[in-house]
C-alpha cells in the first residue's frame, strides 16, 4: 500500500486501502455497502485497492476448498468486478498473456481469444512450466469465472507500461476472455496447425528413409491409382454432374474432368518420378575448411507446403507426388467444385503410405474458411504454392507471411528492334500472343522500335495479328499513328486475342517501359543486333528474359526441369519456372575429427574448394 | 429513381425523391427547411434521394464557375452533408478509394488517409488516367470541402456487397478525408518510399556498368575512406563522448569505436571487394533446349536490401561495400548512438559514386520512427538484414511481410554419443561453449548419452566446464543425477559462461529434442561411431550439422565464404551463413534465332545439359 500510495501520489491520485474478508461477502448488506463506498470513492476519484483482510482471516492455506468464495488476489478481482458491475477487469501479469504452452517456450503462441471449448485441453499447465509457478492457473481460473458470470476479462502484462491504456483503446493485446468468445472464433485454426504440425512429423519420418524406399512408395500410390481407377472415375463423375447442375461454366467443368487417358497419364508421371535421380541430400558445394575438415552443402526437403489449387484435381495427384519424392509434408486445399474427386484421390495416395511414415504425410483441408487460418501458421508451413486465378495469387500475398511461390500477374512484353529480322518478329509475335492467349507467359503488350513505323515493319506485324483476329488497343503514339482505340492501361493482362502495342524510341525506352509497367515474367527482344540482344537481356529485370524465341517457352516442361512446381516472379527462394527445386533447401554438413575454433588458432584454414562428386 | 424506388422496395424501405437547385442554397429559409424535411424522412424511415432538379436548371455546363454553390452530384453531397450537419459523408465510387496513380497500376496504392500535405501533389490525376474520366477529381474536391468544413467523408466502393456496412462498423476500407488527418500520419511513409524508388533505379544504372567500372568504385571508396579518415575519427569520437556521457555500457561503447587500426582494415577489405570474382552474371546452369535454342540461369541482383544494424559503424563499410560488389541498392538504418559515424560514413562512400550512378544507391534513413514504413514497403523492397540483438530480429520478423534474412534464436546443441572419444567430446564442448559465449554459434544445451553417466564419461565433461567457470543448468534428468539447479527452460539462450546439460538415451532422442526446443542454428553430434554420426547429420534438421566440429566454425569466414552477410535460419533463399550471394537472385537467359512454341510443334527438345563455362 505504502509503493501504492507512493506512486499513485506522484500522479497527485490518491488511493484508498480496502480490507476485505471471504465471509463478508454472504453478507448482502456489505455488499451493498461495498458498491456504494466504491462509487463513492471513484467520485472522489481516489482509486480503491482491495486485498484480502490476512491479519483477521481465520482461514489456512490452500484456501481453494468448498467453503471459500474467493481464493486467491485474482479471484478476488474477479468476484469484485461481479459485485461492482464492473465494464471490464483487467488481470496484470509478467507475460504478454495466455500462451497455449510455456511463455519461455519460442513455439509458444499468444491466446487472444480465450475459447474454453477449445484451449482448456490444449494449454500445458504442466509443474515445471512457468505457467503452473507464475499464478497463470488461478488468473485463467478467475477469468473463465467472471467471463462466464458476465464481466469480460482481459490478461496483459503489467510490465509494459501504458498497457491499461492501450487495453481501453481497444488494442489486441493480451488475451481476452469473454462468455461470447466461442461465437467470435471456429476451431479451424486448431485443427489446421494440427494438421501442419503432424504432416511435418510424417515429412521427417518420410526424410529418414532410403531413396530407394521412397521410390518403393511412389510405386506403391501408381499401383493404388491403377487399382482404383473405377471410384475414383465415379466421384469424378459426381462432381460432373453437380458441377454442371450448379452451371459452372464449360471451361471450368471441361478442366474438372479425369478423362480416362488422364489417370493414366498420371500413373506415368508418378512412375516416372520414382525412377527419377533423388533430388534430396544432392551436394551442391564443397570445401576443405582445413586438415581433415571438409564442409558440405546440401539439397534437403523445405518442410510443409500449403498447395491451394483450383479446379484440377490432377494437380493434386502431381504435387503429392513430387512432395512424396522430395521428403515434404503437404498440406492441400482444392476447389469446392472437385471436392469428391479430391478427397477420393486423397485418401487412395494416403492409404498406399506405410505405417512407418503414416497418412498424415499429406493432409486435405475441406473448407474455404480454413485457408486464413492456414495462412497464419508461418511457423509450421514453410512455403505456399497458390496454383490459380490471379485473384486468387494476389490475395494469398496480400494476407500471409509465409513465402509464396507463384505470379500474380503476367504481363510479357515483346519488343522488336529497329534491326529485327521481320520474318522471324512476325513468327514470334504470332506465336507469342496467339499459341495460348491465356497463358501466363502471352505476350500483352508489343513494343515496336520508331523506326519499323517508316520502313513497313509495323504494318506488317499489325497485318500479321489483324490476321489472327487479334484485337490491338494502341499507347499513346501506336493509336494516333495506326488509328486504332487506346489501351486503358498497360498494366492490363488481356488473357484472349487481344494485345496493347506502343513505339518507342530505342532498346532503352523499351527497358524503361518493362520496368515501369512489367510484372517481372518474361519479356523477349527480336532483334539482328547482338550487342542490342545482350544490352536487354541483361537489362530487363525479369525472371525470364529471350532473345530471338516465343515468350511461350517460359515453362517448366519447355525448360526441360521436369515436373514443374510453378512459375514464380519472387526474387527470393526460386525465380521463373520452378521444378522440384523449389521444393528443397540446403543445409551446411561439416566433419571433422574434433577440430574446435579455439579463436581462430585452432585449425590451419585451408579453403579448398573440393570436386562435387568425391 | 425509378431504380431506386424498386431496390429498395425489395427491403421494404420507401425512398424519397428530393430535387434541389443550387440557387436555393442562399435562401436561410430554405435550408432551415431543408433539415426539418430530411429529419421528418427519416423519422418515418423514408431515404431522402438527392438531385440536381436539372429539369428547371438554367445553368450551363460546366458547372464549376464563381456562382455556383454546387458543380455535381459530389459537391452536392459535400453541400448537404454540411447543411444537414451530417455525422459522415460516404462517397461510392467504382475503385476501392483513392490511389496515388491510376488504380489500374498495380504500383498504385490505396491512400487510406488523406492528407492535403502529402496528398495534394503526389496523385496522378492524369488526363490518362481512370482517376480523371471517373470522376474521381471531382469525389476528391467533394470531399476535401466537407471534411475541411468538418464532416468527415470516406470515399469507397460502391461495387462492393456491404461496404457502407463495414464503413459503419469502422472497417479500415476506402479512403478517410477528416480535417485532423494531417495529425494522425506522418510523413516518413512517402519519404522511405522515395529512398527506396531511388535506391532501386541507382542500381539498375550501377547494374548496367562493366564488372571492372564496379571495381573502380570500390577503389574509389576505399581511397575516399583513407583520404577522409581524420573527419571520420574526429565524427567517430564526438559519437563516442555522447555515448559515455549519456552512459551507456561500456561494451557498446568499444563496439562504437573505429580505431585507426579498423578504418585501414576496412579499406583493405573494399580494395579486397574490388578484386573478388564478378558475383553477377554467373552462368549456374546451360540447356540446350533444342538446336540453336540455348537456356542459361545466371546470377544477378536482388534489387533494393534494407540492412538494420545496431552500434557497429563499420558493418555500414562493409554491407555498402557488398552492395556496390553484387549491384544492389541499400537502404541503412544505423544505432542512433553512432549516428555522427554513420552520417559521415555515407557522405564520404556516396560522394565516391559516379554520377552515372548517382548518390541515391544508398540510402540513410536516419529517424527510429521509419522502421515501421519502411517495413511496409514489400513492393520496392526485397529483403531485410536485420544485424542486431535477437529481440530486433523478431520485432522485424513479426512486423514485416518483406523476407527477412537472418536468425533470432541461436540455440545450439552438443550431442556426445555414447561411442564418443571423450577427449574429443571435451575439447569440443569446452571450444563450443567458451569461445565466445555470447554468440550466437555458441553451445546452448548439452545432450549426453545415458551410458555417459555410468561409464564416468559425463563426470569428466562436467569437469572439464566447471574448471572453465560455466555454469551448468540440468534438465530433469541431469539435474537429479548431478545435483545441480534445474533449467527454467531449453529455450533459454544463455550468452555467457552458463548452459543447460541433459541425459538422453539415445542418438534419436537426442535429435528428437533439437527438433523440439532447437532454433535450427548449428548442432554438432560427437561420435566415433559412423553410422551414428550420418544419423544425425542427415536426420537434425538446422542450417548446420556437425561432426566432431566445434558448432562455433559455423560462420562465413570460417566457411571461406568470404564477406558475410549474415547467417539465416530461415529455409528460404538462404540458409545457415551467407556470403555475397546472400545479396543475388538468379534470372533465365534463352538464345535462340526465331523458335517459336507452336503447340509444342515449333521445335524439337533435346534437354542437353551443358558445360557452364561455354
């Protein structure tokens, strides 16, 4: 009281002690009283600090039995705030607040919201936690009480300083308990961490084995696929005829389909990649550090992915295959629309794992609410694979921390040079906008050099388009000169027979627009000019970069690297069309014979770098 | 209205159609009406439908002339709103709010606060641009009156279900007009903005120099940091009084100081820089995609980096020199305690550029407060070094959607195998945790194998640490069978003569526990036994497994990765130390004279690895 008094004064607030004993409380006319002495004294505002009356109290610890009301300091609080109609009560602690394991503990997470169905069983207040000592128990206990009871209580930590203010502005901090919280919250977030925690257990058991022994499982997921093929044509077939019910449209009902020359086209490639070199605990790089001590560094599997695809459900059989080979848990979420056919193909891959490695390996998220809450684990998932629309893309960046591998946008540009081969630009041109209009790596916006404008280039490439039905939307200076409409904007990505056009003055201008309204996929140049070709290619800061070739050979397959995992327009982790690579990490392996630094004295550095296959 | 009228008849509301001119305004009696007209409406929950009464207008487009009180149905809004007295003003538009640019530029961002200040000159409202054919000029004029004349306004998307709903309910969507906004922001948002626009255009300029005119820069700096080493020092010192008068730790203080010694080793390690094997442009695979079409993955720039140190000024020499070296721009924030240092640091490296380059490349951000936007900054930055203590490296962590290289905890593990040499397993604990205990390759937790414990194996490490003073906490079983005080936590990471010391029955439990309270730094198992030892290295799932090394070699020199630019725990880009590619990303070249795709008919793949040097 003395500290309390002695702080508050310095903020001239004056304090009030308040001795209060367990039996009052029976007494309705001291409860009465209580109310009113403590609105009295908050009119005064001079600030009441109750403690339990210790020096008359006849009662013996541990006082948590029958005939107590309250217990302990935070189940005082808890059962005055009831009896002063209290808005809020705000427990202090020396942690943040509720964490669902050991605060000391980094894998421990923050509880903001107290859901008792939920974190009752999953909070370790284990004896040796800090948890257990610090007096957690008894706040959590209080707090369910007097949430329950219609007080709503927050948990935060008295060591910050303004954090009862920033609790009254409303701030998410600490952690709040309320008899509504079960209403704010599902029980996603739960089970996906589950999920994520048990597929990457799955994933090191599945690192443990041989690669022989991984094969031996690729093997076994072909032959379960080929076995079941009639069921899983059956659930495909349902979510057919639902989907057409529903009035999907064709293209999208057309890519749902698992025609049969596809299951067993999907056979082929899971055979194919137990038959492929293992990708995992490749040595990229090696190094005698000194006498003896030789450093490795090697390929090894990333962890968990989240693949969230749309439509397809081949994609699924692909990526669990590629995982499968390269050590990795997986987590996947398809579209509602191939719901059936998903789970059936799931649950065929899962059944054909060993028990040595388990079926949680790989898990399938079924609802659409989940995926926020799988977003969030940045902790247990390494890495997402959105594999879909641009929407889709943009949207998981825009909300999770974890890496995304994948492109957003795909805006490719193909710029022809002054010195072009005219023949050759047309042939790209062509195949570039035309092959797949929809592709990602179409071109959607032509540059052509000024000088094309005068010498009848530029005529002939437009002719050239008009002829494929292209429709051309001109920059500024392309629609004067050639009198066709302007382009809303170069940042659009037409996705059809369409394309923008503009002229530039030089290679240079062309860099600068690609800088300026690019995505970063991939650009060509057709040009005679080799010292132009070179000036672009190292120029342009994009993740494919051509010179003389259709933007189209932008892939993962055209690039010969295999299974492709994606295309990515990230700088970080993998860039361009991703193969299984993009799946892996490295990790620095270093044997010695008991050397120790001991301040740099201890070994002779040598730094031989060493041949990669020893 | 008819539209209306039906709209909302569906929900059972009758709406009300108001038709005013803008003369009307300057009769008193007709605006006090006005308010009694729409409250009665309302009353009886009628929606009162504004309109210019355009029927009995006399006025002549354009509308915004000295007479008129309102110009269109935006100025109309902002009028009533303020005659109504209206509490806010939401203004629909078919964008989700106002955008620096036009919306259609995925570079455009949503402007969540107006603010005049900021605001007024950085918009594109371009005769181009959506913003001034949509009207949105017009929104913004509207809205810039009303909130000046005290009606708050959002402007947001009327295309979108509920948004004057999540208006309502205080959703952070579309853009805010209030007149205290300029109070709530402030201004470092759109200046770190700037730097970074800046630092990334420098380098794409220093990225089209020759190898050797990036090493003439180099030499340049280097010479520039020996001709001005005297105001250097003299900066240097003035840091270090203010750091000694305002008494900090005597440890920052040293680590403050740049000694005549350390400015020459700095400029030593430049020149060393300026002579290094181009990092940029390294071929790191060779296709041939099919004849004459020639694939290559070459290395190249990152783009922007912002590298966050605390004290050290001479860590700003070095990662400038880095970036200059791997063609990156930078953006610094240093301790404020070496602020002088780095202030002239960056004068006299900048003032070494070309003007080719120009002295933006590098940024110095010099105020505490941009941190928090510059970390918003994902689109034009690329990755974040963070160099510091652990603490700052989570707050970046946690506060950030950019990649942020490095790592947080180091909890580092010596497991000793029962089939250790135990002279071995002694000098390598006694190296790993005495070395330099305080970083953060340092031995954290020792793991022992039970059989130590009864073979004297265990008796002899503890030994050998008491005599080197370490302080020794047990898990459960090492501190029943040794008496000593039990660990608070394994995630401890002590940093000084102290560690936590556990008994495990095998090599699995061992790795078990790594997995389970490690930080995925650097272990080291200590074995004679082979198969053991490839058990753990290949199982231990961190950036560095050792065997028979001391974990304290984990680092980029010890590596002979030369200049090192951190050490990452984190699985993507790069992990364990990181040398100069660290600062690299890699981008595909393709060669070819006029391939197209053609539905996969325009070439023949071959797939033929070549050898990378051509």
């Amino acid at each position: 009281m003395a500290l309390y008094d002695t702080m508050f004064s310095q903020l001239d607030v004056t304090s009030s002690q308040l001795l209060v004993n367990d039996g009052f409380f029976r007494d309705a006319d001291f409860r009465k009283q209580l109310s009113e002495t403590v609105n009295s004294l908050l009119n005064l505002t001079v600030i009441p600090i109750f403690n339990e009356n210790d020096a008359v109290s006849t009662r013996k610890a541990p006082y948590q039995d029958s005939t107590g009301i309250f217990w302990d300091n935070d189940s005082l609080a808890g059962l005055l705030a009831l009896e002063l109609k209290a808005d809020l009560l705000v427990l202090l602690s020396d942690v943040e607040g509720l964490y669902n394991g050991p605060p000391s503990d980094p894998k421990s997470k923050l509880i903001h919201t107290y859901v008792k169905e939920i974190h009752e069983s999953e909070i370790t207040f284990g004896d040796k936690s800090r948890l257990g000592r610090g007096g957690m128990t008894a706040k959590v206990n209080a707090a369910v009480c007097a949430a329950y009871a219609g007080t709503p209580v927050i948990i935060t930590s008295g060591c910050v300083t303004d954090n009862i203010t920033r609790v009254l502005q409303g701030e998410r901090i600490g952690t709040v308990f309320h008899k509504d919280a079960h209403l704010w919250i599902n029980t996603q977030e739960v089970s996906a961490r589950e999920m994520a925690v048990a597929a990457r257990e799955s994933s090191r058991r599945l690192q443990v084995l041989s690669s022989e022994e991984r094969s031996q499982i690729l093997l076994a997921v072909a032959d379960a696929l080929e076995k079941n093929e009639s069921v899983i044509k059956s659930e495909n077939e349902a979510d057919i005829v639902a989907a057409e019910e529903a009035g999907y449209e064709k293209s999208l009902v057309s890519r749902l389909a698992l025609k049969p020359e596809k299951i067993a086209s999907l056979v082929r490639s899971v055979r194919m990649l137990a038959d492929m070199e293992e990708p995992v605990g490749q040595i990229l790089k090696r190094t005698e550090i000194a006498d003896n001590l030789t450093l490795e560094k090697i390929t090894c599997p990333l962890g968990v992915i989240l693949v969230i695809f749309e439509s397809r459900p081949d994609a699924l059989v692909q990526i669990a295959a590629l995982a499968i080979r390269s050590g990795n848990g997986l987590l996947l979420k398809g579209g509602k629309e191939a719901k059936r056919s998903n789970e059936v193909l799931h649950k065929v891959i899962t059944s054909a794992f060993p028990d040595t490695v388990g079926d949680k390996l790989i898990g399938l998220v079924t609802s659409r609410e989940a995926i926020p809450d799988l977003l969030k684990l940045d902790d247990v998932i390494d890495l997402v694979i959105p594999r879909g629309s641009n929407k889709l893309v943009s949207q998981i960046k825009d909300t999770t921390k974890i890496p995304v591998l994948g492109h957003s946008d795909g805006i490719c540009h193909v710029y022809v040079d002054k010195s072009a081969n005219i023949d050759i630009a047309k042939k790209i041109v062509k195949d570039a906008k035309t092959d797949y209009p929809a592709a990602c790596n179409a071109l959607e916006t032509l540059l052509i050099h000024k000088d094309l404008s005068t010498n009848g280039g530029l005529d002939q490439l437009v002719t050239e388009l008009k002829i494929e039905g292209v429709e051309l939307y001109g920059g500024p200076r392309a629609s004067a000169l050639l009198n066709i409409p302007e382009t809303s904007s170069f940042h659009h990505e037409y996705s059809s027979l369409a394309c923008a056009i503009e002229i530039v003055d030089d290679v240079f201008a062309a860099i600068e627009h690609i800088h300026e309204y690019g995505s970063s996929h991939t650009e060509c140049i057709v040009t005679e000019d080799s010292e132009v070709a070179e000036a672009f290619l190292h120029q342009v800061d994009s993740a494919a970069v051509f010179h003389n070739a259709s933007t189209r050979f932008c892939d993962g397959a055209r690039f010969g690297l295999g299974a492709e995992v994606g295309i990515s327009t990230s700088r970080i982790h993998a860039r361009g069309p991703v193969g299984v690579e993009g799946l892996l990490t490295t990790k620095w392996i270093l044997r010695g014979n008991g050397q120790v630094v001991d301040a740099d004295h201890g070994v002779t550095y040598t730094h031989k770098e060493l041949p990669i296959k020893a």
